[in-house]
C-alpha cells in the first residue's frame, strides 16, 4: 500500500470513495439524496483526516483506496475544523450531524480501543478490480505485520462482510444500525506474526 502523501493521490482517493460509495445505504441515511458535491466533501474530507492521522492509503495500481489507522492517532489543525463545520453546515446538516455523532459514539462502544481501524475502503469497478483486490489483501496483511495490531472494520453489507471474510476477517459483533434498516457486521483481523 502507498501512503498519501500528494494532493493528487488525495483526489484519486476521493473520487475513488465517492463513486463506490454513491448509492450505498450507510452513507444516504445521513446524506439524504446526496449529489456528487456532497459525495466528493465528505470523502475529500475523511481522506485528509487520515492523511494527517497518517492512515490513507492507495493500492500500488491507484485503483483501490484503504482509509486505516491507529485509534489512538490524533490530528488537530484549523482547516479541519473549518472542514467539520462546513460539512455541519453545509453536507450533512445540523440534526443529521447529531445523528451520525451519536451513531458513531453507539459503533465504538463495541470496538476495542486498542488497534487499526478501517474507516472506509473503496475499489474501482473497472477491469483490473480482481487485481486490486489482492492489492487491498496484500495490503491488509503488510499494514498488520507493521504495526502488530489487530484491524477492526464494521460494514453494514453482508456482500462486503463476505468479502471481509475472504480477507482474514472474522465478525465479533452483529447489530441493529440505530438510524437506519440496517445491520451492522463489526469485524476483527487478528495481527499477522512476521
């Protein structure tokens, strides 16, 4: 996996996230009927903050996107919080931002503090998407031999639970999504020993 580093790697990564994640239901609960400028902020927005969080990454091909890091990373700057007010303000709205703030305090009570976590993961739906995916698993399992720490992500898809699960994945938690017609897999890989 490469980190990010660039402003140009930072927009492949974002259009990356805003196309696979256009109609997914996790994201329009809160979104609403988002159209791509919103799309586009909110993923531009996430993939900074795993930048500064040294967390974002793309595969070696620039055609998948991997969104992990430490939990107890910290960043602070100004322009992120310019950007979580615009996106208050402007993308999510006020009572909606409650929502997804109280939705993802309610994730976190489940997951370990003590490991990576995968905050979103995209892969183009293009002919080299087989590819990829190996990148994205090689990936997984070079991130987890760096730092020795186990991988915690949560998908509200069972396809996407599936294809965890391929990856070296294992679900230790099942629940109801708060805000939404959706089920929540929380899932766990175990750190790879050198």
């Amino acid at each position: 996996m490469l980190l990010i580093t660039t402003k140009k790697d930072t927009t492949t990564a974002t259009q990356i996230l805003a196309k696979a994640y256009a109609q997914a239901p996790n994201i329009m609960w809160f979104l609403g009927k988002a159209n791509v400028d919103k799309l586009h902020y909110f993923f531009s927005s996430l993939v900074k903050d795993a930048v500064a969080k040294k967390g974002a990454y793309l595969t070696p091909n620039q055609r998948g996107v991997l969104l992990l890091y430490n939990q107890q990373a910290k960043s602070f700057s100004l322009s992120a919080i310019f950007r979580k007010l615009h996106l208050v303000l402007f993308v999510v709205g006020i009572k909606n931002s409650f929502r997804l703030i109280r939705q993802q305090k309610w994730q976190s009570q489940f997951r370990p503090k003590d490991g990576l976590y995968g905050m979103a993961l995209a892969i183009s739906n293009d002919e080299q998407r087989w590819q990829t995916a190996m990148e994205m698993k090689q990936g997984f399992s070079e991130l987890s031999k760096k730092y020795e720490l186990p991988v915690f992500v949560e998908t509200t898809h069972p396809r996407i639970a599936k294809l965890y699960e391929t990856i070296g994945f294992s679900t230790y938690h099942k629940a109801k999504h708060p805000y939404a017609e959706l089920e929540v897999w929380f899932m766990k890989m175990e750190p790879y020993s050198s």
